[in-house]
C-alpha cells in the first residue's frame, strides 16, 4: 500500500547480502540516501555513491533505529537531508531528526499521532492526530523550545496529510470522506472537497503541484485538481468494509455481485475490471462516522435466470436486531432492479442463509424463497397474486418449519428443486418442497455443520456437508446413509453449477488449500496446497461464456467455469491454467489491434510519421534501436496496464529484466535466417507461438499497406524499402 | 477524619466582577487588575499569585486602563474622564486629575516611566509627566476625531501609535504631529463595515500589532504604512493583546473566551528569517477576554467571567512544580464570609450589600453521605444596603450574632441586631468612634465584647462594645517598629488574652490583652496585672473626639498620665487613675519574618498557639506564651510538607480548631478541606496525600498503617468559607461555577460540533 507520484519510475537493483533474510517493505528515497524499513520495525539507511551507470553499488549500510513503525504514514522526510521524522510503534512518540534531536511524547489519551508530513521548505511538521486534531511543530531543534499550533476541523482520525510543493496549503483526510485544504496553517481559511464516497487514506501530491490524488477504504483512487476540482476516479472492485453477502454471481450478466458501497449492491464485470452498476439497497444516507451502527447488506440471492433479487439487510444492535427482506424484480424496460415486496422482521433473529428454488423450466409461480433464521425457524415465502386489477405480485410466508427448536444454518435446494436441504446446528434436515414433509436427517456429531450442498448432474443424488469439527460428509440421499466422509476443515464448500465438481477450501495451519473433488468419489480430482497465505473467505464459480479447451487434464474441471476466491483482506483470486507470460500475450495481440487506428487525420499524420521513423531505423540497421521500439508484451502490458491492477513489482521483475536481456539462442536463429533468407522464406521454421507472431506482424503491415493506399503519397524508394521490410525475417522477435 | 453534620449552604449569590484590564509591573513581580466594578486588586508573582491587595470599587470609577510608573506607583484611568493614582499602602485611590478630554478609553506609561499618555473620547492624546506626589499635564498631541481606544509607546519612547475606528495612527512624541495614518478598514463585497481597532503594541523594530473587530492579528510596518502579515484567529473581535518583553511572544484574548499565543520563530534552522506564526490556542474562558499580560515565564488572561487564568510557558520554567501549574482565580483570597457560631448565622459580603442569613436545621441523623431533610429551611433575615457610591471593605458578625459591623472607604457601620421571636430589629449604633478608616478587615472577640479593626499603618483599634447598643474605643495597637502598610488580616484568642495581626509587610504582630479583660457581668473592666513598664515608655494613640495624645505609664499601679491635643497646639495633662484607664495593652511579640504572604492565621482556643498558613502553602505553628514555633512546626519544617499540598494553586483562607479535638486543625481554600492531625505522622512524598477514599476500602489495620495527618475532603467545591459550628457540626458555603454563568450575559453563540 505504498503510494506516492513518481516523476520517472527508477529501478532500484538492491541487493543487500546480509539483509535479505528479511523483507524489506518500503523505500524512500532522498537524492543521497535511501531508508528502508523492514517488518522486523528497523530503519536502515543506506547511502548511494554516485555513479554514471544506471547500476549503484551501495556497500554503507547502517540501522538507524529499531522500534519503527511499520505504515509508510509513520515516516516522513524533511528539507534537511538528514532530518527525518517518525514515529514509535505505540504512536505516542514523536522522535525527530538522526540523533533523537528531540522527543516528543503525547499525553496517553485519545491524541495518538496517526500521520506526519513534513513542510518542504521549512521546518515545520505536520502530525494528524486520532482525535482529529493536525498539529504544526516548529521550533523542534530546541529541545524545550518547541512549540505548536493546532489545525481542528476532523471529528475522527486524521488519516493522512500532504503539503502543496510550496508548504503554503496542506491537505488532510480522514473518515469523513471529505479533503480539506488548509491555507496558511490557519484554522480560519479552509476549503472543502466533501462527497468523496469513502474515507481517504493516502494524499499524494504530484511533485509540479497540479494534481493531488487520494485513495480510499474502498479501493479507489481519486485525481483532483489543484484548485479542489473533481477530476477523475479510478475504480475497479470496491473494497467493501465486510463482505457478508457472500459471492454471487448475477445469472443475467455474469457479473460478480457483493457488497460495494456501504448499503449498495456492486455488480463487478470480471473481464473488464469495472464497475457494471451500484444498486442502492438500503436506501438510507450513510454517515461517515467511526463507530456507528448502520444498516448494511447481508445477504443477496438470485432467481435461476435473474429477474428476482432478494436481499437482507440488517442494522447491529445488541439487543434487538432491525432486519428487512426485500425481493426485488428485473425491470425490462429500464434494465434495473425494482423493488417489489419489502418485509419487515422476516426472522426474530439474524437471518443466516436464504436461497431460492432453482427450477429453470418452470413456470414463475413455483418460484420459492427460503430463508433461515438464527430464531430456530426457517421459513418459506411465495409470490401470491394481488388483489388490485393490474395483477401485479407480492411475496409473503407460506411456511415455518422448525426441528427442536435448534438454530437453522444453512438452507439449499436441489437441483431439481424437489428438496430443501437445511441444517440446523449439528443435524441437516430435508424437506420436500411440495408437502413440506420432514424427510429425513443426517448428522455427523460432533461438530455443527458449517455449509451444505446438494450434487449436481450426475451425482444430484448426493448431499454435502461440512461441519465445524473438521469432516466433509457426503450422504446417499437414496439409502440416507453416509457414502464416504473426509477429515477436512473445510471453511468455503462451493458447487460448479455447471457441472458436478464441488470446490472445497480448507484452512489449516495458516495456509488455505483448495480441493476439488465429485461428490461419487471419495478422492479429490485436483489439489492445490498452499493456494495463499490469506484466510479464504469466500469462492464463486464463474460460468464461461464459452467452454475452453484445455489440453491439461489437472485442470480439467475448469473447462466450464473459472472459479474465484476472495481473501479476508479482500483480494479477489482466480486458478489460472496459463502461465504468466500467456496470459499476457492475448492482451497484447488486442493492443496490435488498437494500433490500427481509426483514419483521422492525426492518425494519417501518425501513422506516416511512425513509418518514416522506422524505415530510417531500419535503414541504418538499428537493431538495438529496433528492438527497444517492439517491446516485449510483457512490457508493454506493464506499462498500459492500469497500476492498481497489475501484481506486485517483486513478480513484474524478472519479466521485465528477461525482456531486456537478449538471448544467445535466438540470435544464432537471426543469423540463421539471414543467411538462408531466400530458401527460408517459405519453408518457415515451424513453432506455434512464432507463427502467432508472425500472423500478427502481417496484419500489422497490412493495416500499413492499407493506409499507404490511402495516401497514395509513398514515394518510390520507400515502396522499395517497404518490400524489403516484407522480405526481412521478424522471427527473432519471437523471443520476446 | 471524624464525622461531621455539614450545613452544606449554596444561597450565597455571589458574582464577581468581570476582569476588565490588567497591567504586569515592569521588571517587578507584581500585575495589577482592574474589574468591571471599579475595583482594583493586586497579585504578587512572587507569593504564588496571591492577591496581596485589594481596592474595592467605586459606583463612579470605572476603570478602562491601568498602567504602571515611576516604579511602583499605579495608575488608572476610566470613563469619568480622571485620571487616578492607587495608594497600595492605605488601599484606596489617592488622587484624581481630570483628563480633559471626556473619557479616557486607554492610558500608557513609556517606558522610563516618566510620562503617561492617555487616549481620549474626543480624538486626544494628552501627555502628563509623573512627578512625585501627583501628575502634571504637559501637552497635548495632534488631535483628529475619533475616540483612541488603545495606545502603545515605541520603546524608545519616541513615538505612540494609537488605535481608533477604522485607521490607526502614529505620533511623533517631540512634535506632537501625526507621521502616519493607516487604514485597516474591512471590504466585504464593496460594503464598508467599520472595523474597530481594539489592541496595539509598538515593537522596538518598528512594527505596529493591532487587533481588530474582525478576529484579526495584524503587523504593519509603521514607515511604509504596510501591511505585512495578517493573521485571522477568530470569526469574532479580538479584544486585547500583550507582548513579551523580548518581544518574541504576543498572546491575544477573543470575544468567544480562547486565548491564542503568537511566536516569532525562526523559518529555518540557522536562518535569520523569522515570521509570526500563530501557536498555541487556549479556551478558559467563556466570555470575552477583555484583558490579557505577558510576564516572562507565563501568559495571563482575565474575562469577563471574572476569571484571572494565568497559564505557565513550559518552556520558561525550570523545575516542575508550583510555578508550571496552571491556575484560575475566580474569588478573592479572603473572606466574604462571616460566621455567628453560637447564633447560627451567616453574613454575607457583597459590592454594596450584607445579607444575614438564618442556617436551617434538622432534627435527623444518618449515614455517611446520606442528605438530611431540613425541618426548618435557611432563613434570609437581613439585607443590608450601604449607601452611597463606595463599595464595602470588609464586614462581620458577633459570634452572638447581635452585632454587625462592616466599613466602606469613609465610613464605618456598626449594628445591634435585636432577635424577637422570629421577627428581627435592626438598630444603627450612633456616634461610633471616629477612627482611621478605611477599616482592612473586622474581627469581634469571642465573647463578642469588643470589636477589633484593622486599619491602616499597622494599627489596630480596639472598640468595646456596650450593651443595648453603644461602643466606646478603648485603644489602639501600633507595631512597635511602625509601619505604613495596612493590617488585612486579625485573629484573637478565644480567651481574650492575645490578638495577633498581619500587616502588608507580612509581618505578623502579637498584642498582649491580658488585663483587658471585659467580664460581661461586671460590666466593666478590671485590671489584672500591669506590666513592668518603666518610666518613660510612650505610645500613641487617639482616644474618643481627640486627636492623637502620648501617654505614659508613671509607674505600676497607678494609673495613666497622658495629653489631650486641644488645637492650636494646646495640651491638657490628665492622669487617669489606673481603675478606669486602659490597662497596658502592649505589644507582645513579632512572628519571624518568612518572605511569602500571610493567607490566614488563627489562634487556638486552647494552647493559644498561633497557626499561620502562608501563601507558598507552608503551615507553622507559633505558641505565644513561649514567643517560638512549636516543636511540631520546627518538625513539619524538617521534614517538609507532601509535594502534591505543595503544589495547590489555591491559597488557604481560614484556619478553625476543634475545641473538642485539640489536635485537630480545620484549614480549607477554594477546592478542599481539610482536617490536619497533628496527632498523626505527616505524609512522605511516595504515600498517597489524599487518601480518603481509599481508606474507607481498607480493613481496620491497614488503615490504622495507612493514616496520615492530613485528611483532605474535596467534596465541597468551590468552597469559599468554612467554620465549626460547634464539636460536629461544619458550615460550608459554596458557590458552583455554574450558578455564576448563568447570572452572566450569554456567551457568544458558537456551533459547536455534535450538537
């Protein structure tokens, strides 16, 4: 979560021999020196000698303290090189400058320092405080002498704060959702950018001071002008506070849908990384306040084809919990969600799992909702006909079942809609959906059941479950006996629905490790051991819009659907059966495409020019020159690739530094070709990736062809050399 | 601590006057503050902030500034339009010149101290030379209209600049021609709205500091006439402002109650470039802040909530302890109170008025803790209005309650207050003795015989009091060494034998009353025993209508010769014979001198040791018969007081015994009493000082272990009198800080967050 402007970016190659053991986690960077600070809460300095090369070796390398706090928020450098200003793990010590110059303690209370910048002409500190105060030091270089001022207008923590580049205004942010700019370190002159959706976390000003950019809780970044002007929004899965929802896919547009904005409903596309739409659930204003109760989103289902949408929300109290069931309907004509039926109190108590009866060849009205409560009561709801002429629908209950008065946990239907399954602590029942007959019970004490399932397909005879005491149960809905059981702590149980595969997720000894496996067979298909370091909360199998062909037969299962985790920290995770760089490459060919650009005349005056350009390189036989203009994918994907969505640098790395080394292998090929240029032409070296390449180049020279037939102003020579360039051999770029 | 039947009184309806200037002497430890009301007190730095002297006001003379010159002496100067000098030995003002020029808003002393400037209604500045005995007018300076609200000298005494309406102006003092004038006018959307410039300090590098109506700091570069840096503290006025005498430090006071101090603080480390910056902001108000000083080690605020905060610069003080605390007077550090212990009675003091009140009483007992329900109510049975535009001194009750004494500037009241049934009569005693006045402070004996009155140049007289309601002086005590300062403070003993006061100069005399004995069934008095004083000894004093006579004893046991001044430098000889003359009231012993102020000081019914608490919070204990500190002061001296007693912001005002309990010493001030067993070790620094509560959780043993001489109730707040009434019953008047705000105007409307 490190996060500043970069004016360029700079590569730093450290290689700290006796440092590597621990991971380093930030970098700051002053002309002569750089600090890193670690997770083992030590400050090393590090200083740089000059050197012509883009290549530094630093060999002086000293701790400065130990006891740093590990936010990059706890660090700030001043206009002195050697001034820097942090703040100890406790947050109540203010330590400044190299040899402890002066240290400032707070009184124990609520004014803990949460944030410091520093002024950048000045000297001058700035600290946000947990009471929302922002104080001014000056003067620190006196040990007694120091003094204060006091900016207020926060009512919570200020959570970060940056000087403009001439220290004359200074930002800060916090819960609020609101910017504050403050001019002249005065109380009294302030202005205001409010509305900004959710609490910011970082500002970062850009080093020519135009821009100032601010990211939120919710995972977006804000650009703003210098003059407090709303300028551009960077947005792609927001990171809700919890996402109690679960992951639900919307059988209508495929999106993801899961908590977004407090009380909004976000549909995610999962290929574009966007936002599709917010749909206001609670429809109360939020208030942007620590340690409220509010009314959020806690449980969301779909009807099979989309056009139901229940949801639950609740409001945490102690005492009595406020809850509200509202069944939406598909709106056709204006391509939303309308609320239809809104239920007070469904439950007496939380509500744990609700689901619909997935029935896709029935008729609307044998469509059924269930819910579970923790009053020791599920209860089934159905549309019922109004009475008024324009027969419109409305849903009520039709049926309570309990069984002894236990709490009721889960609730699912089989495929063919006939059963209900719902667990009720340690026991799973099972109903018919028509009489509302108790069936029959299956428990596996001890252990309360955690999540249940039934088969599908080929093995709808089946019902999983998974209980609290470690055990994956599959019962014979047949012979109403236990097939086989696992001794699993299973925390996600998720079925593909297009197919019989259940995805298990299980949590043990810090590690999540997936499994899959069919309900008939006791053995797991595939799995994945150590799939993160994360705690799994929550997976979603993700249909595709068209089965894939994967050669591989350990991935087998992912033919259908793709399967995604989301983490307790909120990281959205898929399984890929590519490797990196194949993944990348696709995206690649669709940047070729881009390339061709719509004619225009600046794309005329373009193209002709980015021609000439490479003609002349070519003419002089630039091939270093040459190679840098066709980048690798790799590359290229780094670079257009918006920043919060590309992995972490330490895995960007090597792909970057392989892309810049050239290969011996493929150079010996070069040299090859040149030399059998005329035989090689059309007995072409047969590789399936080489081929893809070379389809692409020539569509590319096409396009060019094309718009060299448009200008009709190619003069002869460069028609000559354009031929040649045709004839010239392009393998070796295949090795990027 | 023993258990008490507390009268817990909260009818006395005190509101002290707000604070409407304050003036820091110059290089001295003392700051000199003026209220609402015309009063004038003054604290001095060095006895812990004790407010040494007190002038009370006066109907017509309200004071807009004051200033000190010429060392020590204090000015003031109000909308009357006179100019006054504060005599601080006789505690009243001196002399008055009229400023000629309506009235006067602001005054300042250059900083010789040698010429006073005042600002006047009409658009004056006048300069009047400090000359001894008095001031002189010298000359005016350029006058233009518009009232002058607040003046500054440069301090090099060559220039004024003075505030007004809208502009500001600065004077050449050898000329008397205005050499600039420059607007600090306000534009809000081209409408012109008249800016009132309410403070201005005149810095030595030539920059004017103003304060304005629009909650601005301003400094402008004087020459130029330009503005250099403007700094906006508050969305109301701010009213006042005072600089350090390093000139480094500003402190502002606003309308809305907070303070805000200003720096000049280097831009750089090592650079030259310094610039303003706006510090540390401080809310204990909630008026306004009419008047702020800086002294070199603390930032000192007074409002009009009648609160004098004076708040310590942590830096500037060395050592924790006394002088980093911050502290806030809101009542006088003497009594207003005065209790008729055997009558049950209450007087309280007000500006211009005595109420006489009637404690209620119950016939219940309880618990601990537990609220008794009264069956009969207090009773208000008195009011007493003084006349005229001078406000009251100093007031008492008899401890029978049948005389009430109280003494303004020129005059000097006694009543005979009749009791009959529920009904009271109140009857004026006529033709009291015509005394020094003003009187300092009243004490009756305990036997309500005589009436003791503190009066100026360290003297004491003495009245007897007659039945059905008559007095007669019998004699005054004079320290022997003389003094000019005046008595403020009196304690006799209840056996009529000893009278110790305390006198400006803290010193503290013991008179000897032996034979002064007034036996209220012989109706006379009767001489017990003479001292042997030889030939020769003189003293002065005034007997009657006469002025000042010398008298001598001849010789023991027969009697006394003296001179009676007729006028016109006649002298009549009489010798009074030794029945019905004064016995030998003389002088008994002086208290070692201790340089702090005295804050209260009483007699113990018993011992006769004298108990004196001083402001710097120690306690001794001096027995008079052996004319030395007793064995257990020299060893609470050794060992020392605990450091959290010493570290209390509050002065002790009045020190009570048990007669039941004779060990026991009932002290309080404005935030605790407390019941000190002399009985009982005395605390160490690391044991608990106020641990009543903690000891009522301990077992029997433990806390037998855990006891200490000083047992501390701070139930009682703020308390502002305390007294035994009899061996377990305490009177205790309070007066919430909550009860006082809701008598005042509302303050400024402010929106506060969250509500």
């Amino acid at each position: 979560t490190f996060f500043c402007f970069h004016s360029d970016i700079y590569f730093f190659n450290i290689c700290l021999e006796d440092c590597l053991s621990s991971l380093w986690k930030h970098i700051l960077h002053s002309s002569e020196q750089i600090f890193l600070w670690s997770d083992t809460f030590q400050l090393v300095s590090v200083k740089l000698t000059k050197a012509a090369g883009q290549d530094l070796e630093a060999k002086e390398l000293s701790v400065v303290l130990d006891g740093v706090d590990a936010s990059p928020k706890c660090i700030a450098f001043g206009r002195e090189t050697y001034a820097f200003f942090y703040l100890k793990k406790k947050r109540t010590t203010l330590i400044i400058g190299k040899d402890l110059l002066n240290i400032i303690k707070t009184k124990s209370g609520n004014n803990q320092f949460a944030c410091i910048a520093c002024h950048p002409t000045e000297d001058c500190i700035a600290t946000g405080h947990a009471d929302g105060k922002i104080r001014l030091w000056r003067n620190f270089y006196h040990k007694k002498d120091y003094t204060f001022s006091t900016l207020h207008w926060h009512h919570d923590t200020v959570m970060d704060l940056a000087f403009s580049m001439e220290g004359t205004s200074l930002l800060s942010g916090g819960v609020e959702s609101v910017l504050v700019l403050w001019h002249n370190e005065s109380n009294c002159q302030k202005d205001f950018l409010p509305r900004l959706g959710s609490a910011i976390e970082y500002i970062s000003m850009s080093s020519d001071g135009t821009l100032c950019c601010t990211l939120h809780t919710d995972n977006r970044i804000t650009i703003i002008n210098s003059n407090l002007r709303f300028s551009k929004s960077i947005q792609g899965l927001i990171k809700s506070r919890d996402v109690k929802t679960g992951l639900v896919v919307d059988p209508r547009t495929k999106a993801l849908v899961l908590n977004g904005e407090p009380g909004h409903l976000q549909f995610y596309c999962l290929q574009s990384d966007q936002q599709l739409f917010s749909l206001d659930i609670v429809q109360r204003q939020y208030i942007h306040q620590a340690g409220l109760n509010q009314a959020d989103l806690v449980k969301v289902a779909f009807s099979a084809q989309g056009k139901w949408l229940a949801t639950v929300e609740e409001r945490e109290e102690v005492t009595d919990p406020e809850l509200q069931l509202k069944l939406w309907l598909y709106d056709e004509e204006t391509q939303s969600f309308k609320l239809n039926t809104r239920i007070n109190m469904p439950h007496e108590d939380h509500i744990t799992d609700m689901c619909f009866r997935e029935m896709d060849e029935l008729e609307d009205d044998s469509l059924i909702l269930v819910t579970a409560g923790r009053d020791c009561v599920f209860k089934v709801w159905v549309m019922v006909e109004d009475t008024d002429p324009e027969g419109s629908v409305s849903w009520s209950c039709d049926f309570v079942g309990s069984y002894h008065n236990y709490q009721a946990t889960n609730c699912c239907f089989s495929e063919d809609g006939s059963l209900l399954a719902v667990s009720f602590e340690e026991t799973v029942t099972v109903w018919d959906s028509i009489t509302w007959d108790l069936k029959c019970t299956f428990c596996h004490p001890p252990g309360k059941i955690r999540n249940i399932c039934f088969g599908r397909l080929t093995c709808s005879k089946y019902l999983i479950g998974a209980t609290d005491y470690g055990f994956l149960c599959c019962w014979n809905l047949l012979s109403c006996a236990l097939e086989w059981s696992a001794h699993l702590n299973v925390l996600v149980l998720q079925p593909d629905p297009l197919s019989e595969h259940i995805a298990a997720v299980s949590w043990l000894s810090k590690e999540s490790s997936l499994f899959v496996f069919k309900p008939n067979e006791p053995r797991p298909i595939y799995i994945q051991r150590n799939l993160c370091k994360e705690k799994i909360q929550l997976a979603a199998f993700v249909p595709r819009d068209e089965p894939e062909t994967i050669v591989s037969e350990k991935y087998h299962w992912l033919r259908r659907s793709q399967l995604f985790f989301l983490t307790d920290t909120q990281e959205l995770m898929t399984l890929s059966t590519k490797s990196l760089e194949e993944r990348l490459t696709p995206s690649s060919k669709q940047l070729a495409v881009e390339e061709s650009l719509p004619v225009t005349p600046f794309s005329l005056l373009l193209g002709k020019h980015r021609r000439q350009q490479s003609h002349e390189d070519i003419d002089l036989g630039k091939q270093v020159h040459n190679k840098h203009k066709q980048d690798s994918p790799a590359v290229k994907e780094l670079l257009h690739t918006p920043a919060h969505v590309l992995p972490s640098a330490s895995f960007l790395c090597p792909i970057f530094i392989n892309s810049l080394l050239i290969s011996k292998e493929n150079k010996s090929a070069e040299e090859v070709a040149d030399e059998v240029e005329m035989e090689s032409e059309k007995t072409e070296d047969d590789s399936d990736e080489e081929r893809g390449v070379t389809e692409m180049e020539q569509e590319d020279t096409s396009a060019m062809e094309l718009l060299g037939e448009m200008t009709r102003k190619l003069s002869k020579s460069q028609e000559k050399e354009l031929r040649k360039i045709r004839k010239m051999d392009y393998s070796w770029i295949s090795a990027f | 601590m023993g258990e008490f039947e507390v009268h817990r009184v909260r009818f006395f309806g005190l509101v002290p006057a707000g604070v409407r200037c304050l003036a820091c002497q110059p290089r001295g430890g003392r700051l000199a503050l003026a209220r609402t009301d015309g009063a004038v007190e003054v604290y001095n730095f060095a006895a812990n902030y004790f407010q040494e002297k007190v002038i009370p006001g006066h109907e017509t003379r309200s004071v807009e500034a004051l200033c000190w010159a010429a060392g020590d002496r204090l000015f003031g100067a109000g909308l009357s339009g006179d100019i006054t000098e504060y005599d601080l030995a006789l505690l009243c003002a001196a002399r008055s010149v009229d400023g000629c020029g309506g009235p006067i808003w602001s005054m300042a002393a250059n900083s010789s101290g040698t010429l006073l400037a005042i600002g006047c209604e009409d658009g004056s500045v006048k300069l009047f030379q400090v000359v001894p005995g008095g001031i002189q007018f010298e000359r005016n300076l350029d006058r233009r209209k518009g009232r002058i609200l607040c003046l500054s000298w440069h301090p090099s005494d060559t220039h004024i600049a003075a505030g007004s309406i809208d502009f500001l102006r600065v004077f050449d003092v050898c000329s008397g021609q205005t050499v600039q004038r420059i607007m600090v006018n306000y534009h809000v959307l081209k409408v012109r709205r008249e800016c009132i410039v309410w403070s201005i300090a005149f810095l030595s590098n030539g920059t004017i500091v103003t304060s304005d109506s629009f909650g601005r700091v301003q400094f402008w570069d004087w020459q130029r006439g330009t503005l250099m840096e403007s700094h906006t503290v508050s969305t109301s006025a701010v009213l006042s402002l005072a600089v350090s005498e390093e000139e480094d430090s500003i402190v502002v006071g606003t309308s809305t109650g907070a303070t805000y101090q200003f720096q000049l603080l280097p831009v750089k480390m090592g650079s030259l470039e310094k610039r303003w910056v706006r510090t540390k902001p401080f809310q204990h108000h909630t008026h306004d802040v009419r008047a702020v000083a800086h002294s070199s080690t603390a930032l000192i605020s007074g409002g009009l909530d009648a609160q004098l905060v004076i708040r310590p610069l942590m830096e500037k003080v060395q050592k924790k302890g006394y002088d980093a605390a911050l502290r806030k007077f809101t009542f006088p550090h003497r009594r207003l109170v005065s209790c008729a212990r055997k009558a049950r009675l209450l007087l309280f003091q007000f500006s211009q008025h005595l109420e006489l009140w009637r404690l209620g009483s119950t016939d219940e007992t309880g618990k601990d803790g537990e609220v008794l329900p009264l069956c009969r109510m207090p009773e208000h049975l008195v009011q007493l209005k003084s006349k005229g535009p001078e406000h009251i001194y100093c007031s008492c009750v008899s401890p029978c309650g049948s005389w009430i004494a109280y003494s303004t500037a020129s005059r000097f009241h006694l009543y005979r207050v009749q009791y009959e049934g529920d009904g009271v009569s109140i009857k004026k005693v006529p033709k009291v003795p015509k005394l020094l006045l003003p009187a300092y402070q009243l004490q009756f004996s305990s036997d309500s015989g005589s009436l003791f009155v503190a009066s100026a140049r360290g003297s004491v007289h003495v009245l007897q009091l007659l039945e059905p309601g008559g007095c007669k002086h019998l004699h005054t005590f004079r320290p022997p060494s003389g003094s000019s300062e005046a008595v403020y403070l009196l304690a006799s003993s209840a056996d009529g034998h000893w009278l110790a006061a305390v006198g400006g100069d803290w010193a503290i005399h013991i008179y000897d009353m032996k034979c002064f004995k007034v036996g209220a069934g012989a109706g006379g008095m009767t001489p017990t025993s003479l001292p042997p004083w030889g030939a020769g000894c003189q003293w002065v004093q005034r007997i009657g209508p006469l002025p000042v006579s010398h008298c001598c004893i001849p010789r023991a046991g027969l009697g006394m010769g003296l001179w009676e001044e007729m006028g016109g430098g006649h002298r009549w000889p009489r010798l009074l014979p030794s029945a019905c003359c004064p016995p030998a009231l003389q002088h008994h012993s002086t208290v070692p001198m201790y340089n702090c102020a005295v804050t209260a000081l009483a007699i113990h019914p018993i011992t006769n040791n004298l108990v004196i608490a001083y402001s710097d919070q120690q306690l001794f204990e001096f027995s008079i018969p052996e004319k030395q500190y007793t064995a257990w002061s020299r060893m609470v001296q050794n060992c020392g007081l605990h450091r959290v007693w010493l570290e209390r912001d509050s002065p002790i005002t009045h020190i009570t015994f048990n007669p039941k309990n004779p060990s026991h010493i009932l002290l309080h001030d404005t935030y605790m009493f407390c019941v000190l067993d002399k009985s009982l070790p005395l605390p160490d620094n690391s044991a608990l000082l106020m641990n009543q509560s903690t000891l009522k959780q301990l077992p029997e043993t433990a806390r037998q272990r855990q006891l200490h001489a000083f047992k501390i109730c701070k139930k009682f707040q703020p308390l502002l009198y305390a007294d035994l009434l009899d061996e377990n019953c305490l009177v205790m008047v309070e007066r919430p800080i909550m009860d006082i705000k809701t008598q005042l105007p509302l303050p400024i409307q402010q929106k506060k967050f969250g509500t």
